[in-house]
C-alpha cells in the first residue's frame, strides 16, 4: 500500500481544542502513572532509566503523529488504521453485535462493507481489504472509547504500553549481567529511529510489544528460579496469536533463534565432553536446516517468494513511491536466490541507509544512526579479544538468540522493502537486539574469566537464564 495515498475525512480537525485538551490531559495521566511505578520501585536503583524512557519514546511518538499529519497531509498508514478504529468505534454504538462480528471474525477477501453505512463512514478500502492492517484497527478500536477517538492521545497510549513491554525486554537482558545498564538502556530505550517508528499506532509497535513480552514470559517459564504460572502460558499464546495475525513470519524470527539458545544451554551441560556438545550443536543445526528446507519446500514459501517479486518489482520500477529506495542487485526468486541475496539483505537491515542515502528530513536519523553502528561494530571486530567475544555469544542463551533474531529479522526486512520508507519502520526492531551484541564487550573489564564459565550462567541472581530443566 501507498503510504501517501490515504487521506483521512475532511470533516476531522487534529488539532480541535478538545484533541488538544484530551492529550495533554492523557500525557499528564501517564506520567503521573508512570511516576507512581517508580516510587514504587524506588529500591531498584535501575528504575531511574523509567521516567527518561517513557519521556523520551513521547517525545518521538508525538514527533511521528506531527510526521503523518504535517508532511503526509493527513495520510499514511498510522493515520489509516486510527481510522478504522474510529468507524468500528462508530459502529458499536449504531450496532453492537455488528462490531463485534466485525471484531472476532476473519473474513477473506474482505472486498465489500458488510457492516458500514453513510452514517458510521467506511473505512480506507485498502485497510479494510488487507486482514494484517485490519487487525491493527481492531486493536486500537478498544483504545477509541476512552481517548474520544483522539489521534495524538491514542498514539501516547500505544507508547506508553511499547515503553512497558521494552522494560520486559530490558529487565529480562539485565539478569543476564552481560551489560551496564547505561549501556542497555541506551540499547532498549534511547534509539531514536526506534522510538519513532516502532512506537505509534502501527505493525512494528505491535509486533514490537508481542515479541517483547512473548520473550520475557518464555524466560520466565524456562527459568529454573521461576514458579512456572498460568499467566506466562497465557501470554506467551496470546502474543504468538496477534504475530500470526500481523506478521505470521516473524514466527519464524523467533522460533529459529529460539533453537539455537536452546542447543547453546544444553551445550553448556557438556562443556567439558566436546563429542557431546559437538553432537548436541549438529543436531540442533540439522533440525533447523531440515525446518528451512522443509518451508521452502511448501506453497506457503512459494506464495512469500512470489509475493516479494511482485512487491520488488512494483517497488522499484513505479516512480509515484519517489527516488528514496535501494537496490540488491539482480535476484533470483528462487530458493537458491533468496539465499544468495542473504549478504546484501542483512546489511541493507542492519546498517542502510546510509548517511549519504539519508538527506531528507524522514530517513536523516536513520543515517547518523548507521554511522553509530558502524562505529560499534567496528569496535566489535577491532580486537585481539575478538575470539573471546565471538565465544561468549555462542555461550550465551540470550546472546545467541538476539544475534540469529537479528540476523533472520534484518534478513526479511532487507529482501523485501526495497524503499527505504518502508526498510527503517521495518527493521525498527532489529536494531534492540543488534546493539546488545555490539556493545556486550563493553562489560569486559568488569567481568572477570569465571563469568564465562556455564555455572555462572546458573546462578540465581541470574532469573532469566534459559534451561532444559523444568
């Protein structure tokens, strides 16, 4: 979808003295809210990062509604899914049972209204037809009835709920003590593009909140320190339930890596007897090689491949998307294609554009940011100590799994967008996890040799630890 191409109703003012009134009155409850969680946890010395986080990702949030509603006059895609939860807000109160059929079922190919009139107003047809961006608009529809179908409020709302499942993310990397929290935090909280992009009423955000708290529950559950509870499974089945819905690749991106971490903490057990732990490493490799082959070798990795092509193809060739895109060389969309163009991919998730890819006001950030990861990686390699780090990454559950997350994630986000537009809200949330590989070394000096050692890795203080023990 045209991002540009949406234009909301005429009738609508962003800027009514009610608007105005509601978010400012909105952001001042969720402050209060959020002060109110730190003086409860004013014990934790880490807590101050809280407030700072919360203030920073509003900030860029508030930015991001200005972005969509000034330079897009009113369009995009954040726009259009706010909308859509206005008409299904509009709808529940002309017809109940009507919004909540519209709710809870999944009706393909969504091509006509079946449930709209002239007086709830239509949704943006390609929202309404697309089940992915659809879904969206349930979700924030809840958030409609008591934000007086604001868009800015809502939009605060969603970054506040994003801050929290970040400190998920952050509490959950902190037990791991592989990091100072300064730098964790600059890794989680204060990464511009991030907060911009994957903060808002949009995909990322929501994909974002689902993986974050779909990780922190696992951990819980696979924590030998933690009370395995109802709640956890809960979650982790209702975060996986809305990555189908939105994104049902991105199932991959966790299930894959997950494996890896999995093979990395049985390893550990036989640290010392290398045939085992060569055994358990080839073993773990060959499932998830079959797993790869296997997708491929169904009509599920036909359709995504056919699917890339057409969006490719389209992408680079219709001029009414702009000049703001990239190119990975001619590809073969094959199998075989798709895994020679893997390089190319990776680094366009990584690190582009770059900064001299970046000379407009939407993608300028997105460039000093690259010259930041550049930097770190950099550092990363530039050492005699470079084994060493290499070595505690494969050692290290949560390590390993960020780094293959990473890697599948940048991967997906590199083949498929083609415009940078879409590369830097796509690979949005890439970049948490690439960081906390990149600055990991920076605990070298703090950590003593013993830290590398698996019975560390067991400790209690250390509660997000992955096991194969339940």
């Amino acid at each position: 979808m045209n991002s540009a191409a949406f234009v909301i109703d005429k009738n609508y003012s962003f800027f009514s003295p009610l608007d105005i009134i509601a978010t400012m009155l909105g952001a001042i409850i969720l402050l209060i809210i959020a002060y109110s969680r730190k003086s409860r946890n004013k014990e934790l010395d880490y807590y101050k990062y809280y407030i700072p986080a919360v203030s920073f990702k509003f900030v860029f949030v508030l930015a991001n509604t200005l972005f969509y509603i000034l330079v897009y006059g009113g369009g995009g895609d954040a726009i259009g899914y706010w909308d859509g939860a206005v008409k299904l807000n509009n709808l529940f109160w002309e017809d109940p049972f009507a919004y909540f059929h519209e709710l809870f079922t999944n009706q393909e190919p969504r091509l006509i209204y079946r449930s709209f009139t002239m007086k709830t107003g239509y949704p943006d047809s390609s929202i309404y037809a697309e089940h992915e961006s659809w879904f969206i608009s349930k979700i924030a529809s809840f958030f409609t009835f008591f934000t007086f179908k604001g868009y800015m409020l809502m939009s605060l709302i969603f970054a506040y709920i994003t801050t929290n499942a970040s400190w998920r993310l952050f509490e959950l990397a902190r037990s791991f003590k592989l990091h100072s929290d300064r730098h964790l935090a600059l890794a989680i909280f204060f990464i511009p593009s991030l907060s911009f992009w994957c903060g808002g009423i949009s995909k990322d955000t929501v994909i974002f909140v689902a993986v974050c708290y779909f990780l922190h529950h696992l951990f819980q559950v696979l924590s030998k320190e933690k009370k395995t509870r109802y709640l956890n499974w809960i979650v982790m089945f209702a975060c996986l339930y809305v990555i189908l819905q939105v994104r049902s690749f991105m199932i991959l991106c966790i299930m894959a890596p997950l494996l890896y971490a999995w093979s990395a903490s049985l390893a550990k057990k036989y640290d010392t007897r290398k045939f085992e732990k060569f055994f358990i490493r080839l073993f773990f490799t060959l499932i998830i090689g079959s797993g790869f082959a296997a997708f491929f070798g169904t009509s599920l990795a036909d359709d995504f491949i056919h699917e890339a092509s057409v969006i490719n193809l389209d992408m680079s060739t219709n001029k009414t998307y702009g000049s703001n895109r990239y190119s990975l060389g001619e590809v073969d969309y094959t199998p075989v294609g798709m895994v020679a163009a893997a390089p190319m991919s990776i680094l366009a998730g990584f690190y582009r554009p770059y900064i001299w890819e970046a000379l407009n006001v939407s993608l300028f950030i997105n460039g000093l940011e690259s010259i930041v990861l550049l930097y770190f990686t950099f550092r990363f390699f530039a050492s005699r100590k470079i084994g060493q780090r290499i070595k505690r990454i494969r050692k290290h559950e949560f390590l390993i799994f960020a780094f293959f997350f990473a890697v599948i994630l940048a991967y997906f986000a590199g083949f498929t967008s083609i415009l940078f537009g879409v590369l830097v809200r796509f690979k949005a949330p890439v970049l948490p996890f690439l960081v906390i590989l990149l600055t990991s070394y920076y605990m070298e000096e703090r950590l003593d040799t013993s830290s590398l050692e698996p019975s560390t890795l067991r400790e209690p203080q250390n509660p997000g630890a992955m096991s194969d023990e339940r």
